[in-house]
C-alpha cells in the first residue's frame, strides 16, 4: 500500500530530527561538515530501520575506532585524522542506547564503555556480557582494516560468538568487503556450513 502524505511528513520530519541530533554530536568534536557526518548519518538510518528508535538498546560496536591507535595515526593531517575516531559509539550513546565499543586504541574519557583488547581474543572481551543480552552488534570497516591480518579467521570467531551473545531478535551489522564473501551464494553457502 503506498504511504499516505501524512506517512512521508513524519518520515521527513523524523530524518531531519536524526540528522540535527547527530550534527549536535559531530558539532561538539568540530566534525560537522564532513565524510564522517555523512557516514554515520547512512549507518545510524540503516540501524533505526532494523529496530527502530535505539534508546534503551544495548549496543556492541566492534572496532569501534579509539582516539589513539595505528591506524590514527596512519592518517597525519587534519580533521581526517580523526576519521578512526567512535563516532558511532558516540551517537548511539548520545541517542539513548548502552553502547559497548571494542577495539585495540586507547579512548579514554568516552561516554560509552570502551573495551581496549585485540579482536582476535574477541570471546574474551564478550565475556562480560550474558547470553542473548546484546540487540545490537556491529562491524563497519573492520574487515578492511590495515591493522588486521587473516580477516576471516576473525569473521567466523566474531559470527560464532555473537550467535551466543545476541538476543533472537537481535541484529550483526557488517560490510561483507574483506570477508571473502560478496555474492548470495557466497552467503547461502557459508551459513549452510554453519548448521
């Protein structure tokens, strides 16, 4: 059935409430105005469209960017420097969720939880929390990171213990680039080896 004016007024006026809340946030560490709003803009619409308004939801960002780690500093000038930074950490815990971000930097004085370890001992840095209790698991450029090695041995270490960790309904946001798997089939076969 197509949406009704009223529907699209609501939508728009609920973007543009997003998109002021997030352009707060970037505003208060001098990062409106770039690629980095325009990220997290596109990852936080995808998250809402899953599961709806985050506040309350708990939330696992896994490498999640710190403010001091190898690749900060592969990135010398400017605001892009910052780039590496936990932006989406930081919105989400701005917009209500119990936000949790793993990653090998140092983040100190973050409003969120930040986990500091290396993601290959990714299940020990999960113990902490219970079965089923994450609504939220995400991994956006992980799988890229030059800082990384064999990037599908720590896919299947990641999938395997979040299948535990995640609530039924629970989501694992990724991008598929440096997992090896790009196509449907890819996909259809690899979670048949799972069962």
């Amino acid at each position: 059935m197509p949406k009704t004016k009223a529907a699209w007024i609501l939508e728009v006026e609920q973007e543009e409430r997003i998109e002021n809340q997030v352009n707060q946030v970037l505003k208060k560490y001098k990062m409106n105005g770039t690629v980095t709003e325009l990220t997290i803009m596109y990852r936080l619409k995808l998250i809402t469209s899953l599961m709806g308004d985050v506040k309350g939801k708990t939330v696992l960002d896994i490498g999640c960017g710190a403010k001091q780690s190898w690749d900060y500093d592969l990135c010398k000038i400017g605001k892009e420097r910052r780039y590496y930074d936990p932006w989406l950490c930081r919105v989400l815990q701005f917009f209500g969720a119990k936000t949790f971000g793993i990653d090998g930097g140092e983040s100190p004085n973050e409003s969120y939880t930040h986990i500091q370890g290396h993601l290959y001992r990714f299940s020990e840095h999960t113990e902490r929390f219970p079965n089923h209790s994450l609504d939220l698991a995400c991994a956006w450029g992980l799988f890229d990171s030059p800082s990384l090695g064999i990037r599908r041995e720590l896919f299947d270490t990641i999938v395997t213990r979040l299948e535990v960790k995640l609530k039924p309904e629970g989501f694992f946001v990724f991008d598929a680039s440096g997992t090896g798997l790009y196509s449907k089939k890819d996909w259809q076969a690899y979670l048949r080896a799972r069962k």
